[in-house]
C-alpha cells in the first residue's frame, strides 16, 4: 500500500539530487512504498551533503564518525544545510514517524517525531530530549523496526529496548531492531552484553563466543533468587529460545523454564543457569565439550573404527547414501559390507541424501522428486527397511526468503514420492530455521541440525526445531591407529535410533538411465519423425485438419511433444527405475497424446471446467480421472504405491484427480505409468518389465486406448514408436 509521506521523500531525492548517476543514487521508483533503494539513496544523499567523498550504500565507520566529528548531535542548531534536514525529514517518514511536511527545518513536529524514535529504541534515558546523536542516526538509516511488528513478541522487544538502553555507549554497540523478534544482530548484541558485564574492554568484546566468554560464564551460574544484570541476561536468553518465563530475576517459575529447557535441549536437569545452559542459549552449537551419542562421517567404518566408536560412547552413525563425485571422498558413500560391520558391532545407521544443496537455486519442485526417487533407490540397494527416516541435506545458510520459494516446495515434492513410492520417512538436515520451516509445513518428521555453522543466519537467532533428533556440534577425532576416525560430534534427542537391521540390498543391472541428449536428442527425434510420418502422422496437422487450423487450435506438433518428453526424462526415468519397467513404456503414449491432441478434447476439458460433464482424458497422457483413480487404486492394493483408494463413481473424487490429472503433469504422468501396470491386471499378463517383452508391450499399450480393434491398431502403432525410444534409451544404458 503506497504511502504519501513516503512518496514525498521518494520526490524529494528524485527532484534534488538529479545527478544520481554521479553519486551513485539510482532514480527511485515513485511508488510510496519504503524499503532498501530508498533508504539507500537517502544514505547516500546525508554522505554528500557532509562532503564525503566516496559515497557508499552502507551506513558505515566513516558516515558515523563525521556526523560525531563535525555535528556531535543533530538539531536545529547544528544541521548545516535545509537540505541536510530534509533528508532526516524523509528518512522520519520512511521509518513511520511525522518529518514535518519535508520542509528543510527542525520543527516540532520533527523534535516529537526524534523524541518518540529514541523512546521507541529504548535509548530515551541515554540520549534524553530531542536531538539526534550519530548512533539513532545510523539506526535511522535503515530497515530496522521500533515498533512490535509480524506478531512480534512485546517482551522480546522490552528486551531489545533494555539492552539498547544499557550498552548504547559502549563503542562498538549499536542500535538492534526493537521489532519484537529474535535476529542475528540480537544474538550478537547479547553476547557483547556478556562481554561488557565480563569487564571486556571496547575493542576486546566482539560479539563473539570465544575463550574468554566461555571462561568468564563459567563463573556466572545463575540459580533459584539470583537478581540483577546476569539474572537479566539469562532470562533473555532463554526468552530470545522460546521460553515462556518472565524477564528479570530468577525466580521458581524461571527454575521450572530452565529444567524444561534442559530437558529439551538433553542437558543435565539440574535447573541451575549452569555453562552448559548459557552456551545452548546464546550459540547454536553450545557447550563443544558435549560428547554424544550419534557421530556422521565421510569415512568407512571398518570394524577396528567401529570398536573405537563403541568405546568412546557412540552408537547412532550418520552414512550418506550415495555419493554423486566420483573423484572427491571416495568413503563418503557406504562401502560395500559397511552396514553388515555397524549391525555386528551393536551400532546403527541413519541414511543422509546430499547432491550439490548448497544454494537455493538447487532445490525446486522438480529436483525434489528426482532426489526422492533416487533416495528411494540407494536406501534399497544398501537394503534400509521401510520406516527408516532418510535426511535430505540443505547445506547452506539459507535466507528465509529462499526457504519459501525454494526449498518448501523442493521438500513437499520429497515428501510426495516418498510417501507415494515407498515405506521411509522424510528428515531434513540444515540449519534451524529451515529445519523448523519445512517442520512446520509438514515436510519433514525428524531433523538433523547442522549446529555447527553458528554464523549461519538460518542458525543465529532461531531454538532448536522442536522434531530434532540429532544436533551436530563439533568435529573431533575417536580412536588411534587403524580405528582413528573423524567424525562430527552429534547430541541424540531419542526421536530416531537409525537402523540396527538390514534387507538384501538391490540391484541397480539392467534399469533405465538418463538419456544421454548431447549424444542422441537430435538423431533420436529424427527418428521418431520419420516413424511417425510412416504410419500417416505428419510434424504439423493431420486428422483432416489444415495446418492453419490445428495451429490456431492448440495444435502440438511432433517435434513439441517429443521436446517435453525428453524435457521431463529425470521424471520418465524416475518413474521406470521405481517401478522396474522400461521407460520408453510410459514415454510413448505421452508423446503420441500430446501430438495427437486436437480441438475435441479442448473442448471437453472446458465442459469439465464449467461443470457440463463429470470426465475427459486430459492433460500429457489423456487419461480419464476414472481410470486414473481404479489404475491408483489397483497399485496400492498391490503394493505398488502407498495412498488412499478412491472411488471413481465419486463425482467429489473425480473432480479432485481430473483436477490434478489437468493442472499437474508430473501427477498425469505417474498416473500413466500406474494404468500400464493395470492394464496388465485387466488383460490376465504378468506386469511389464524390465526385459521388455514384445507381446506385454504391445498389450498393455493397445489396452491404454481401451478394447477392439482401434484399441489392437493403438498398440501397433505405439509399438513402432516404443521400439525408437528404447533403441535410444538402450544405448544410454549401455553407456553409463
């Protein structure tokens, strides 16, 4: 929503500092709405007008030293220039407060406007009356919020207002958000805190958990009627973790929060604000001295490091299922006889997936499917029985912006196959927030919690997910000599034990692999035209209709279809490895549908979409959403996939999968696959396979287009198209 204020100092910059260009400010968007080009040209705009030669977007040293240097404090008497007022005028609007009409002077309506800024930072007592000093100017200059925002905590915020108001004088504190929620500049700020009440000096204290913070907590215990500043800051501590407790003293309500919090986190319940507590508090990985129960590791665990793993206390071990370098780590993945070695020696396994995931452009919809139906896969091969939860990796820090567009629906389309296409469980290993995040979202059953990159903001700020089950905290070496292993160090919560017992593992011989497209996408559509024209199927038109005609209809031509087949190979390969039949078995029918898709059956979704019938093949595959549930239903009574039957006399669940079958291809593509395998059960013939019988082939293809003789005709045709296909899938099978 534009706000008019905002607009006038969105004007005001445009309309004064026309030079941008040469300044750096870029011209502004006059659309009355704050945020950072804003508040960065107006940073830029207050540089110039202080004479600073090398203007920047950061509000840094040099900016805040001479406003000190050459001002001391901003008011009426000491603001050089009109323009130099205006620009705090704007910046006052931007921030929500009243700038006084942007007018160049320090009027009353600025002065209560500066005043309310200060109360609302909590700095009021330090910086009394209603000048503006170089730190509530900094403070000013950017995006921070003053006010409880979002569904922001009220105590939270009193707590940033109280620490703003106690340390603001201490050199290198400044002013943190009093927004109501918990932030990495909120978890630094408390650590300085600690520092300062520790006699750091400015310079020494640097917000960081180092040595002589650790030492000097380990002399500020707080327990049961402990008052004043450490009692404070414990309290905000465990407030800024979540915890429902009154700020201030330490009282018996707090003792109850802080046992609570213990148990939570699996430390010692002693209810004593002790070091092992005031580190869980304030870093994400806590007190490192911690020695857990649960390790993970890119080295094979041989049976001289399982013995030294079980002597140093370990008993849950962290494998990843494949590795998908062949040059770097060559242990990283689990070794043949690895697992038979953890099962003798009394231990157990949990299973870790990770590709690349260390940037947000890794993970979407698409690749989450493709990643579960290969977890699915190594999880059987190395013989993981159903129930066992697998932890898809995202190793980066993640902004929470990125969580949303990214990595929620890459999750969501792993919880999909997963549950749909086997028996394991989906865990998710990251940090905090996005642990929490797709937790929340239903995603994810268990967490792993990559502690140990405290810097991470997905880390700094955020309390443990409330589904951790293991909590990565250091890295340490066990063992000596053959038995000498490095591990990550990593604390159990009892939500999962990994896996004390294994199936035969499965063979990957024989199953289709990706289609080699440098090497045959040319050569293999070429193929595919050539077939098609043979049997009457030109690349355009067709059916009676002119060229003209069926373009302007909606037309697909053969080139087309064949392009979003092999577009989608990572879903048609997915799908014929999970299901063990040959890919080119559901790929021939997608592609002769979509060429084949004429005005007929638009028109019959559209009488579907306004309510004039109840069914129409649509989407990739044409298939009706009456076949689509019974083909379901018959591959989850089989076994085949996991779900709920429906019924296809249902017009609610015919709506609902026609829905699906319409808008979601990958959806309509499974569903393919699904109908193959139940047009095997409805012909009386074993299922396809993968030694790609000529007779089932060609069946199950003819009973795709239903009975008779259009149907026998169907599956002939199909048939041509299948042999091009797996010609070419055969050779990419050879290949790899």
């Amino acid at each position: 929503m534009a706000d008019e204020l905002v607009l006038r100092a969105q004007r005001f910059v445009n309309t004064t500092y026309n030079n941008g260009a040469t300044l750096g400010i870029s011209k502004l968007e006059e659309n009355g709405r704050t945020g950072w080009p804003v508040m960065y040209a107006l940073t830029r705009a207050l540089q110039y007008e202080m004479g600073i030669s090398a203007l920047s977007n950061s509000f840094g040293p040099t900016t805040l030293a001479t406003i000190g240097e050459k001002y001391g404090k901003l008011d009426e008497t000491t603001i050089p220039s009109a323009n130099f007022c205006r620009i705090i005028q704007s910046a006052l609007y931007c921030k929500g407060y009243d700038g006084g009409e942007i007018d160049g002077k320090y009027n009353d309506r600025v002065k209560a406007a500066v005043a309310k800024l200060n109360q609302n930072m909590g700095v009021d007592s330090v910086y009394p009356g209603t000048s503006l000093w170089p730190k509530v100017v900094k403070g000013l200059f950017n995006m921070d919020a003053y006010v409880t925002v979002l569904d922001g905590s009220d105590t939270i915020r009193s707590i940033q207002q109280w620490l703003n108001g106690r340390y603001i004088l201490r050199k290198d504190y400044y002013v943190i958000p009093c927004d109501g929620h918990h932030s990495r500049d909120v978890a630094k700020s408390m650590l300085l805190a600690i520092q300062y009440e520790l006699g750091m000096a400015d310079g020494v204290a640097n917000g960081v958990f180092g040595p002589g913070t650790r030492a000097g907590l380990k002399s500020h215990s707080v327990s049961l009627g402990t008052t004043g500043v450490w009692a404070q800051l414990f309290t905000a501590a465990m407030i800024l973790n979540k915890r429902n407790i009154p700020f201030g003293s330490f009282t018996s309500t707090v003792q109850a929060g802080v046992q609570s919090f213990q148990s939570f986190s699996k430390l010692p319940v002693t209810g004593v604000g002790d070091f092992p507590t005031w580190a869980s508090l304030l870093v994400s990985y806590g007190d490192q001295s911690r020695k857990g129960e649960a390790c993970d590791g890119v080295t094979k665990i041989t049976p001289a490091r399982a013995q030294a793993l079980k002597d140093a206390g370990y008993k849950y071990i962290g494998r990843y299922l494949f590795n998908p370098s062949t040059t770097s780590l060559p242990e990283k993945a689990i070794q043949p006889g690895e697992l038979a070695t953890i099962k003798d020696y009394g231990l157990r396994c949990f299973p870790i997936f990770q590709t690349w995931s260390r940037s947000a452009d890794y993970f979407s919809h698409n690749q989450g499917t493709a990643d579960a139906f290969r977890a699915i896969e190594w999880a059987k091969y190395h013989g993981f029985k159903s129930g066992t939860i697998i932890y898809f990796a995202v190793d980066y820090d993640a902004m929470d912006g990125e969580v949303t567009t990214y990595i929620l629906p890459h999750f969501r389309a792993v919880t999909r196959t997963i549950g749909e296409n086997s028996g394991y469980r989906v865990g998710i290993y990251g940090p905090r927030n996005v642990c929490q995040r797709v937790a929340d979202a239903g995603y994810a059953a268990t967490s792993f919690v990559s502690d140990m990159s405290s810097g991470f903001s997905g880390n700094l700020g955020y309390p443990l997910p409330t589904n951790w089950a293991f909590d990565q905290i250091s890295t340490i070496t066990v063992g000596s000599g053959a038995g000498s292993i490095e591990i990550d160090n990593n604390i159990v919560s009892g939500r999962d034990f990994g896996q004390s017992d294994f199936n035969p593992g499965v063979s990957f011989d024989g199953l289709d692999t990706s289609l080699n497209k440098e090497a045959h996408r040319a050569s293999m559509l070429q193929d595919v035209k050539n077939y098609l024209e043979s049997i009457g199927v030109p690349e355009t038109g067709g059916d009676g209709w002119t060229d003209k005609d069926w373009a302007t209809l909606g037309g697909i031509s053969t080139t087309e279809a064949f392009d979003a087949v092999v577009d989608a190979d990572w879903l048609f390969t997915s799908l014929a490895r999970s299901l063990r039949m040959r890919k080119a078995l559901i790929q021939a029918p997608v592609i002769w549908e979509l060429r084949k898709l004429n005005p007929g059956d638009f028109a019959a979704d559209a009488a579907v979409q306004a309510g004039l019938k109840d069914d129409s093949s649509t989407g990739w595959g044409q298939i009706f959403a009456a076949t689509a549930i019974q083909a379901r239903n018959y591959c989850i009574g089989e076994g085949i996939i996991n779900g709920t039957g429906l019924d296809p006399d249902s017009k609610t669940d015919l709506k609902t999968v026609w829905d699906k079958l319409h808008d979601d291809q990958e959806y309509n593509v499974r569903s393919v696959a699904y109908t193959l395998l139940w047009n095997a059960e409805l012909l009386g013939i074993d299922r396809p396979g993968l030694d790609g019988d000529v007779h089932i082939t060609e069946a199950v293809l003819g009973r795709y287009n239903g009975t008779g003789p259009d149907a026998e005709k169907y599956g002939q045709e199909l048939m041509g198209l299948y042999n091009v296909l797996e010609q070419y899938n055969a050779l990419s099978r050879a290949a790899s």
